[in-house]
C-alpha cells in the first residue's frame, strides 16, 4: 500500500515538471509564440498537481500551435503578480503575447479543449 502511494505521489510530483517553466528571462520570447497556455502552481499545492496531470494528458492530444508552460509561483512571485494570480492553480491563456482569459481552479482534459476552442482559436 505504501508502495502504490508513494508511486502516485511521485508521478503527481514529476509531472508538475512535464512542461518548460517560463522564467523573467525568458517570458517575452515565450509568449511571442501563437498560443500558450500559462500554468501558474506551486509544489505544495494538491489541486496544482491534479491540474497538472490533466495538462500532461492535454499535451497529448493539443494543436500543434498551442504551447503549454508553468510557472511554480514560489520562484517566480514577481511573474505571478505581473499577471494577477491570487489563487491556485491558475491557468492564463494568451494570443499573440496577449493575456486573453485567466481559469483558476482544476480544469479536465474536456475542459481545456473546450478553452482552446473559446479563447485561443
């Protein structure tokens, strides 16, 4: 039994890093690209790390022209409040370097298709 939940914690945990972390240095060139969806989430955060196994199962099936990255809200608080992440986790979709939408809260597989359709077509 511990066995088996510690597997799980671990690939809830490894996932978490499935995607490129966007960091000040290279958030302008990042978001230069088509679209892209911004994962903000911290390590300690549960509903972070079910979000973030939906955004790896998404990564599966996504366009090619959307891109996915994180940003963990405990290295970069800076970028976080930039864009006006009060509450985890928080997704940000942009269009052409443009803030377009903010979800917060877990978002299913269904979910973010649905979003991509709506915000980033």
């Amino acid at each position: 039994m511990l066995k088996k939940v510690l597997s799980i914690f671990l690939l809830s945990y490894i996932s978490l890093f499935a995607f490129e972390h966007i960091t000040p240095e290279n958030i302008e060139e990042k978001l230069n690209e088509k679209k892209v969806i911004i994962d903000f989430y911290a390590t300690w955060c549960p509903p972070c790390q079910i979000l973030s196994k939906n955004l790896e199962n998404y990564g599966k099936i996504k366009p090619d022209d959307v891109y996915i990255y994180k940003v963990d809200i405990d290295e970069n608080r800076d970028i976080a409040l930039d864009y006006g992440v009060q509450s985890l986790p928080t997704l940000a979709y942009f269009k052409e370097g443009k803030l377009i939408t903010k979800k917060v809260g877990i978002r299913t597989t269904k979910q973010l298709q649905e979003d991509i359709d709506i915000y980033l077509k």
